[in-house]
C-alpha cells in the first residue's frame, strides 16, 4: 500500500446533446449554444414536456462492430464510444508488451449510470405483450443492467482490476471519479477508466419526471428551457450521453509521458439524510460535501476559482445550492465564478457528473470559463456571478464540480491545474 498518491486525468471522453466528442463540446460550450429541442425519437402524445437534449450526431458503428450494436442499449454504446475517446486521448497502455504498460491486474473500470437500460426494457416489455414472453430478446438482460457498460469496456481493453457500477442519480459518475481516486490513491489500482453513461429519453423516462413537476415545460422555446439560477426558472431538462476519464497515478503516467491535464485532488461524499428528491434546507448536506472535497484536498476555499454547479434550472436545486456555496465560501463567494453547463447539455443524470467532470478539467486546461446560457432575469435568492450567457477568459488553478441527486445522495470533485 502507498497510501495519498497523487491522480491525474490522462484522456477525456464526453458525448452530450451538443454532439460526440471532447472538443465539438468544448467549442459548443463556449459558444453558449444549446443542445435542447424537441424530441424525435419517439412521438410525445400527452406529455406536458416535449423537448429533451438527444444526441442527434451519434453513430454506434464508428466505435462497436454492427452486429454488435443491437446487443446494447443506448446507454452502453454511449459509455463504450466516451470511453474510446478517453483512451484514445490518453494512450493508456495496459499489458506487459507495451512500453510502460500498466499490469491489467492494476487497472480498474468504474462506470455507472443512473438509469441503465430503460429503452431496452420498454422495448422488450412492449414485445413480450404483444408477441409472448417467450419472444423477449435474449439480450434483454444483458441490454437491460448498469454494469454491463463496464463489463464491455474492461473486455475491450483487458483491464482486469475492480469493474462495477455506481448507481446513485445524479450523483451516479461523480462517485466513480471519487471511487476510482480513492482506490488509485491507496496503491489498489494504477489507473481507472470512471464515468457514467445514460440514456432516458424515453416515455417512460420522461413521463415519469413529468408527472413529477420536474420536468420545464417551456415548449415554445426548447433552446431557453434549462435556465439554472434565473428566476423564470420552472424546472430541469432531461439530457443523455456520457462523460468518461483516463485517471493515472501521477508519477507513472509522468514516467509514460501521458497528457496530464489536470490532477483530481479532493472529493466528497455524503447525504442529506432528509427529503427523498428535495435537498436539505440551505443546501446543509451540499455544503458538508463541498467542504469534506476541500478538507480531503487540504485545500483552502480561497484556491477555488470556478465551480461548475449542479445547477438543474429547478427553484429548490438553484436556490439551495447558491446558499450552500455561500455557507462555504464566506464573503469570496461573490468573487467565485459559478456556471452550469446543463444550461446547454441538459440535465445528464447519471452522467452528469462525468460530463461536468471533463468540462471543469477543460476549464483549467484552455483557460476559459463555459457560461450559464438563458440567464436573463436575476433571482434575489440566486446572487452569485454566474459567468452568465457569454464564455469568459480567465486563468484559474482549481475547480470544483458538483453533483447532488435524488435521495439526498451529494458527490463534490476538485481538480487543480498543474504548472
């Protein structure tokens, strides 16, 4: 064991609404344009909301053989093709006949998702009704899980350490950076490939946050829906895609000439304890989580200088959270730029805290701050700067990435720039 190692990210692989891949995000991202608008996978009938963030530019087959493609859910190929990106980035070598290859024992897959498989089993449930039990798929299971999508990825890359998933909402791929960092730190693992896929644009999905008051319903205008902190704020907009990282152990990936882009060096993991979708009042649990990040990173809260917000555009999340970055940062608080991206992206559940992840250590790395588009009213509860409608240019050495779900689950991340 060699306990406090340090962990850097290596490769970068996000798929949103914007489209596929790392830098056609990026460039979207600064240009403050939305990925929101109405949904046509699927006719909407009855639904009060009528619009989501699909990924419209996805091509499975550029990352998984055809024949391979229907055997997975939508969920799965978006986590394999994000992890392919990562890798493809970062030139992780794992095997003894590569030049500075990591033993496959020594590297761990940890991918989750909130969801996992709900376009599989809608589909095989709608089957089975019709046609009998006995015609569902006999990929429907395998279609159907959330460890699936790190099952296939360790097969793709012979990674042999720990393979499992977190399932925790929202917070879902924040635990997995915050999970693969802990194991890297402590000597169980070298590297990890950590994130989170989803994929719930479906009836079932968006229905059921529907029926819940959850979801926005401004289906006039789709592109301006996601306004996290505004006050005309009326509720979040569902996203899909996948946000994956290559984390390393600092010195080997140094030893390998890796691309460092940034170190993780605090995460926090905590619960509210209190109301089963609404956060705790003042935002009390996020405060405790943004606090156990900065505490486990040794860092002072004047080092933060960007936090990409969990910010859901819904009146409970927005205002709470504002008051639990308050509570934390004191008085500098009004000098911390705060954005939230699911402006742009939708909400990604499970996947969101991976996506955000790339995207804050993308922050660090280009020297540019992605805005919190559709920020038009200011809402007395919500007085942070944030970073609103336009991409500023300012150079920072520390982020921070939020990520709170239903359940009271939270999960804070902290990346800082390396010289």
């Amino acid at each position: 064991m060699m306990p406090n190692r340090r962990v850097v990210v290596t490769g970068t692989g996000l798929i949103t609404s914007l489209g596929t891949g790392t830098e056609k995000n990026w460039q979207s991202l600064l240009a403050g344009k939305s990925g929101i608008g109405p949904i046509g996978r699927f006719p909407v009938g009855k639904l009060d909301t009528t619009f989501a963030g699909e990924v419209r530019d996805f091509d499975p087959e550029q990352f998984v053989e055809k024949r391979e493609v229907r055997r997975m859910d939508l969920f799965t190929q978006y986590a394999i093709a994000a992890a392919e990106l990562a890798m493809r980035e970062s030139g992780l070598p794992i095997g003894a006949d590569k030049p500075h290859g990591y033993a496959p024992e020594k590297v761990g897959v940890i991918v989750g998702s909130g969801i996992g498989g709900l376009g599989s089993l809608e589909e095989q449930h709608k089957r089975a009704l019709e046609k009998g039990f006995d015609r569902i798929s006999p990929f429907f299971i395998i279609q159907m899980i959330v460890n699936m999508a790190p099952g296939l990825i360790t097969m793709r890359y012979g990674a042999k350490g720990p393979n499992w998933s977190p399932v925790s909402a929202c917070s879902t791929s924040a635990h997995a950076l915050g999970e693969a960092w802990k194991s890297i730190r402590l000597g169980e693992i070298d590297a990890a490939i950590a994130g989170g896929a989803e994929s719930a644009i479906t009836p079932l999905g968006i229905g059921g946050f529907s029926v819940m008051k959850a979801l926005s319903r401004r289906n006039d205008a789709p592109e301006k829906a996601s306004r996290p902190f505004d006050k005309d704020r009326d509720g979040f907009v569902m996203g899909e895609g996948a946000g994956i990282v290559v984390l390393e152990e600092y010195e080997l990936a140094r030893e390998r000439g890796a691309p460092i882009l940034a170190e993780l060096v605090g995460y926090g993991a905590n619960s509210d304890a209190y109301h089963v979708t609404q956060p705790a009042p003042g935002g009390e649990g996020a405060a405790r989580c943004m606090r156990l990040a900065l505490q486990s990173a040794r860092m002072d809260p004047s080092e933060v200088g960007y936090i990409n917000a969990h910010g859901t555009s819904t009146p409970y999340n927005d205002a709470n959270e504002t008051k639990a970055i308050k509570a934390v940062f004191g008085a500098y608080a009004k000098k911390l730029a705060v954005s939230s991206t699911k402006s742009m992206t939708g909400h990604m559940l499970g996947a969101a805290g991976g996506a955000e992840a790339v995207i804050s250590v993308l922050a660090l790395t280009r020297g540019v701050l992605p805005p919190t588009i559709n920020y038009e009213t200011p809402d007395p509860e919500c007085d942070l700067d944030y970073v609103p409608n336009t991409a500023r240019e300012v150079r920072i050495s520390a982020a921070m990435s939020n990520s709170f779900g239903f359940g009271g689950t939270n999960a804070v991340l902290l990346f800082r720039r390396l010289p």
